[in-house]
C-alpha cells in the first residue's frame, strides 16, 4: 500500500492497511500529529508488516557518514545543530467563503477525518500545507528531510524528555499555522552526548548568526542545510566541515551503519524479498523522528516564549497542560486513528 495523500489523511488510511496485514509506504510526514506517529509504529510492530516513509536523504551514504563521523568524535562534543526547513507554509485570517466543489472532486472523501468545511479557496489541490487541520505547515512537510540527519546522529530518540520554544514567529490564526517559525529543543545528555541545542528556522532569511558567520568566513551559502557546531569544529549536513580543509586532519571513520538498497520504494522491496528491515520504517525511525518534528506545532501554538517541558513516553507537556489538546485530533465519524 502506497499512501501519498494530503497529510491528514496519512494516519487513518497507514493504520488501515497495516491492520489488513499489508505491507505500508506512507510520504512524509508519516502523520498529522504526534499521536498518530506512535500509534502507526505500534500497530506496524503488532501487525509484523514492513513499512516506509519517504523521506528520501534518509536512504542515502551521506547521512550515513555525517552520523559515523559525528559518533567518532570528528568535531567533539555537539553542543549546537542548526537546521533550515526551506519553505514557509501559513498564513493569517480566517476561511474564505464557501464555493461549489468542483468537477470530479469528492469532497466529502477529500475531508476524510478533520471536521467538515464547505470547498473554498486557498486550499484544494496544494495549499492545503498550510491549513491547520490539513498540513502540517513548513515543519510538518520539511523536517522529516532536514532535521533527520541530526535527529539520528545526535540520538535524539533515546532523549526523554526535552524542552520546546518558539522564538520567533508571525501571523498564525485558528485555520493556518504560523509563518517564519524559529523553534528551539534543548535536549539533555543521551549517553556519552552532551546536552545539545537544536534550531530550525522556516527559510534561510531567519538564520542564526553562528549559521551567517560561517558563510561568511567560509564563503559558503547555505539553503536547505543543518549546521553542527562541536567543541571542536564545524560540520554540515552535506558531510563536509568547514572549512573543509580540516577533513585531511581528520581520519575517516569506518563504515557502520548498513547501507540502503535504492530509495525508499526500492529499499522497502528489497527488504520485502530479502527478509531485511526498511531503514525508514515506522518504529524505529520514522515514528520517532515524525513525531519530534510535530512536537514544534506545540511551541507554535503555545506562542513566543513559553518553554514547554515535554515527555516523550507520555506524549505529554507536563508544564503546559492545556496545550496538549494539539496532540491528537479529533476524528471525523469512520475515520479514528
């Protein structure tokens, strides 16, 4: 089952097709919201069905060996990372007059699990990233690409907790999410890694001054790209340090991590002929590194300035309880998660 639909739909049609016992691909984001990612990972390890999220950098050698150089230690302790999302989804204002649906349209299907609305503008057949109850806004669609290399190489995943601040942001309303986000996680220790703080910035406009600094000093510009700041050096997520005369001081790390076969369509066949694991499979990548990613709407929701204190077992802000109404939805009649 290939799933590539507006985000909102992800979940409830995964979670389906995992339950009939079939193997599922689902684009990215795997999910609408935080809830979803964790309940696709269970359902797909209950189930024992092979799964995929298309988050194609994900299967490359390069965010293999930012991660093999990172673990050997090449520019130290990681204490900042630094990511540019690319785009910038939202808007401001409410919903537009009602219109009749197209031609060829099913609208009622179309809906499927948010609350229903009358056809308008701004919306159907792209636009919808940067409706609240259809995307999921510049993080939802972007992250699952560019904060993937440093969600892996800095372990993320075995954190507990953390914190979340927006920093920054304009616009927003009850319909679309907010535009020119700046969102801050501070993680604690995992294992020998220090703390680390991790910054993504909607476009490049937004940068971080260690970010317009090193381009400047380096001569490099950088869009879609993450910054890892060591004791120790700089490191890019295209597996390059600056300056990049540094990689002949540096010996090459040995080769760790298993390589995929292909993207991710002919990696989730491989492994369906070869009895091996997709490496982007909901469980153990996927649904972790999705649901960090949504856990920026709650920074957004909550507003400039309010660190929220977030459990990762529990799904839960434990400082902020009224902003976890934002980790589920609420489905349309037929359409549950």
């Amino acid at each position: 089952m290939l799933i590539a639909t507006p985000d909102h739909h992800h979940a409830p049609a995964a979670i389906r097709a995992i339950r009939l016992g079939k193997d599922t691909f689902v684009q990215k984001p795997l999910a609408h919201n935080i809830y979803e990612c964790y309940a696709l990972a269970k359902a797909a390890k209950k189930h024992k069905v092979l799964t995929q999220m298309g988050n194609q950098g994900h299967c490359s050698g390069r965010i293999r060996r930012v991660c093999e150089y990172i673990w050997a230690g090449a520019i130290g302790k990681v204490t900042e990372a630094h990511a540019i999302l690319g785009r910038n989804f939202g808007g401001t204002g409410g919903r537009p007059p009602a219109k009749p649906v197209p031609k060829g349209v099913h609208w009622d299907e179309w809906i499927g699990p948010a609350p229903y609305r009358d056809y308008h503008d701004g919306l159907h057949p792209f636009s919808w990233r940067s409706w609240r109850q259809f995307g999921t806004g510049t993080i939802g669609d972007m992250a699952c690409h560019n904060l993937d290399a440093l969600f892996w190489a800095l372990k993320i995943g075995e954190a507990k907790s953390f914190t979340i601040e927006c920093l920054t942001q304009s616009g927003g309303s009850e319909e679309k999410f907010p535009q020119n986000n700046v969102i801050r996680w501070e993680i604690p220790a995992r294992g020998d890694m220090p703390p680390v703080k991790v910054y993504a910035y909607d476009h490049g406009k937004l940068k971080s001054e260690v970010m317009k600094q090193a381009e400047k000093k380096y001569g490099r510009k950088f869009g879609e790209y993450t910054l890892f700041v060591g004791d120790r050096g700089l490191f890019g997520s295209d597996g390059r340090f600056l300056p990049e005369e540094k990689a002949k001081e540096i010996p090459e790390p040995p080769r760790t991590i298993p390589r995929a076969h292909g993207g991710p369509i002919e990696d989730m066949f491989h492994a369906r002929r070869h009895g091996t694991t997709p490496c982007s499979n909901f469980p153990d990548s996927a649904g972790p590194l999705t649901a960090f990613a949504l856990s920026g709407h709650l920074a957004m929701f909550a507003g400039v300035g309010k660190k929220l204190q977030w459990d990762v077992k529990k799904m839960q802000c434990t400082n902020m309880p009224e902003i976890n109404e934002y980790v589920r939805r609420t489905y349309h009649k037929g359409w549950n998660v």
